[in-house]
C-alpha cells in the first residue's frame, strides 16, 4: 500500500461510521460481535461499535490517485518504483467507535538507509500521522514504513 | 473474549486463528472494506504485466486478519497498540495460521499490560507478516 501524506489526502473531519465498520470487518472475517453489534457494544458498555485496529488505514485511500506524487514532494526522495508498503504501527489513546469525527494530521518523518539481506542499499521511509477527535484530542498515532529497494523484489 | 482474559494470562500463553483456502474474492472483498484498489491485488491480467504469477493479496489484509488475534483474545477496545512488519506475500490458495504469543505481563499505572509476538505463517511456513501488539483493559 502506497499512501501520501496523510493530512494532504484526507478531508478534515472524516466520520466514523458502523455501516463501514461492520463492512471493514466482515472483509477481515472477524465477527466479533463488538465490530457488528450496537446492543453488544452497549451491552459491554461502549457508546457505539468499534472500529478494528487497522480501520483507519481505510482513509489512507481517501485521496485523488493523481496525488500519490506528493510523497516525491514531500522531501523523502523515493523512487515510487521501487517502493514497498514495509509495515505499519498503531497506538491508541482511546478505541476508535463508531460516530467518530476524526481529522489526520502529519507528524514527523525520517528517512535512513540499511544494507539488504538480498544485496542492495534499501531506503526506509517512517511517516508518522495522528488523528484528533471533535475535542481535538489525539486518539490515534500511526506510523507508516515505507522501504525502497534496490531493485524489483522477486519474492 | 472479555476483559477477563487478563485475569489468569501469563508469558508464553498463545492464541491461533487458521484461515484456510484464500481466494482472489477475499481480495475483492478487501479492496472494497478496505478501500486499496491497486489493481496488481484483482487484474490478473495487470498483475502478470508486473512480473507476478498472479495476483497477491494486500499487506492490510493479512494485517487486519492478524489484529483478530488481540481483538478476540482481549477484547476490541482493550488493543492498545498493534504493529506490522510485512516479510512474504499472501497468494490464492493459501492456508494462514495467525497466532499470539505473550511475553510480557505487567503493571502501569495500576493497570495490567499484556505484550505479545504476533505472526502470520502460511503452509510452507513462510513468515507474512510478524508483528506485536500490547493489550490493557479500557475504562473510558
């Protein structure tokens, strides 16, 4: 998965919604009845469903394809051709639920290079974004891998 | 699962979920859940053209799949952290066992922890994905 910068993609304000959720889920196939089940949710005295752990990566796609080149201009100096989702980190303050208004933003990002087991320099890209709830509170802090390799990955 | 899991858990506990027979639908699935569109995950045809066999699954597939490990072991809202480091591709056709192992229990703030290793394995037992993720009961 290649996203750009977040706080360039996504629109401020970006609800959070069961419908998506129990979708998001079902494409997961987790049923746990958390992600599903209003009454359970409410049952286990949660406001609303909520969101899976990777839920929010759904919002990395929030954006017009044509901006994938913001990542050249972001400052990383990648070669898009050559780059590879490498992994991906979340750290939450608080779960995510279900009527959510939540907004990303771009944190810091670093680049450092590391010898490849396969030969090659490879390039890695950390990208860190958080996301603020309606009280400007950060629920939500992501970083994102990137990795660059010397050259097309075989495996 | 509940919040009582954390009761009696203790270093080297484990969780397994197998998923077995993964299908370009599981793909097509995702793509819509998850919103990735990237065509070298459904268009064989696009995929072939970019050196692949055929199409492969996407890397927040297989995560998400993994993050049920924690989710159902202590509960959804109780994962407070969860991280990926891709290492193989999932294809068609293959069996996956997702698993948690715990290697750490302790207190912060009065509140207990639980560390885990997370990985995904397929039937070659070739490593997907490994991982971590750290659960606490959550009290709003």
């Amino acid at each position: 998965m290649l996203s750009p910068p977040v706080a360039k993609i996504n629109p401020p304000g970006v609800p959070i919604e069961r419908g998506k959720i129990h979708e998001f889920a079902c494409s997961i196939y987790d049923d746990n009845p958390l992600y599903h089940d209003l009454e359970a949710a409410k049952a286990a005295g949660l406001p609303s469903v909520v969101a899976p752990p990777t839920y929010t990566s759904v919002q990395a796609f929030f954006f017009d394809p044509k901006d994938a080149g913001a990542i050249l201009e972001s400052g990383l100096d990648l070669d898009l051709r050559f780059v590879l989702h490498g992994g991906q980190e979340f750290y939450f303050e608080r779960p995510i639920f279900a009527g959510d208004v939540l907004t990303a933003h771009q944190g810091e990002m670093r680049t450092y290079e590391k010898e490849g087991k396969r030969g090659g320099l490879m390039k890695f890209a950390e990208m860190e974004s958080y996301y603020t709830d309606e009280n400007d509170e950060v629920v939500l802090r992501v970083k994102n891998i990137l990795i660059q390799t010397a050259g097309v990955v075989k495996k | 699962m509940s919040a009582s899991a954390f009761d009696n858990i203790k270093e080297g506990d484990e969780f397994e979920l197998v998923h077995k027979g993964f299908t370009r639908t599981d793909f097509v699935r995702y793509a819509g859940g998850g919103g990735d569109f990237n065509p070298i995950h459904h268009d064989e045809s696009f995929a072939k053209m970019s050196g692949n066999e055929t199409v492969f699954g996407m890397g927040m597939l297989t995560a998400g799949m993994l993050s049920r490990v924690p989710a159902k072991w202590f509960g959804a809202e109780n994962v407070k952290s969860f991280g990926i480091r891709f290492k193989s591709r999932l294809w068609p056709g293959d069996n996956v066992t997702f698993k948690g192992v715990v290697n750490k229990v302790y207190e912060e703030n009065g509140v207990k922890h639980v560390d885990m290793d997370l990985s995904a394995i397929n039937q070659k037992e070739e490593l997907l994905i490994q991982g971590f993720a750290t659960c606490r009961p959550w009290k709003s």
